[in-house]
C-alpha cells in the first residue's frame, strides 16, 4: 500500500513523512472503489484508491476517529461519518465527542 495511516509529527519534521501510527478506528471500503481510514493519532480520516493504495484525501477531525467509518445516502448524495471521540493525542485537556460527516463527490451526470 502506497499510503500510510497516520503521521508522527516528530518524524515528519524530520522529513520523514510517510511514518504510519497504530490505528484506533477501522476501515470501510465504498462500492466506488474508495477505502475509508481512521483512528490515527493525528486525528485524520483519509480515504485511499482500493486498488493502488494511493491515498486521495485526508480530513481533519476534532479528536482521534475511535471507530470505523460509516457511510450513508441523503437525498442521492453519499456521505461518509465518524465518531471521533475521547483523547489519544497525549493532551488531557483536550477531551470530546464529534460525529463528523463528509460529503463525497458527486458523480458526473452524463
């Protein structure tokens, strides 16, 4: 897999930025072909080409996503959710719960 899960900020300083982390969440995979990542200690869900690994786009989530993502159609339009929960970035004074929703692109009507 091209991509990594998760950065460490003190490696990527040091030019290494690909590091990956242990996750905290879980995957889902969507019919298009897009795998849905979270759980990092950099608080990001990102999604990745199922076939290639290549990662595609990273969000930022107010806390670590602590479970896999979920995904949901309104009105035609796909979304992705997550819980992003708790605290594992090491800072006791950050604690909270978020679902955070993500609209995915919509296709090209031809």
């Amino acid at each position: 897999m091209e991509g990594a899960t998760g950065r460490v900020p003190q490696l990527a300083a040091e030019g290494v930025p690909k590091t990956g982390t242990e996750n905290y969440g879980g995957a889902i995979v969507t019919a298009g072909g897009l795998l849905f990542c979270s759980g990092t200690r950099d608080a990001k869900i990102r999604a990745f080409d199922k076939e290639t690994g290549a990662e595609l786009w990273s969000g930022k989530l107010p806390w670590v996503g602590s479970a896999p993502p979920a995904t949901y159609q309104l009105n035609g339009r796909q979304y992705v959710v997550i819980a992003s929960t708790g605290n594992k970035l090491g800072k006791a004074s950050e604690y909270g719960d978020a679902y955070v929703a993500f609209a995915l692109p919509q296709a090209d009507k031809k």
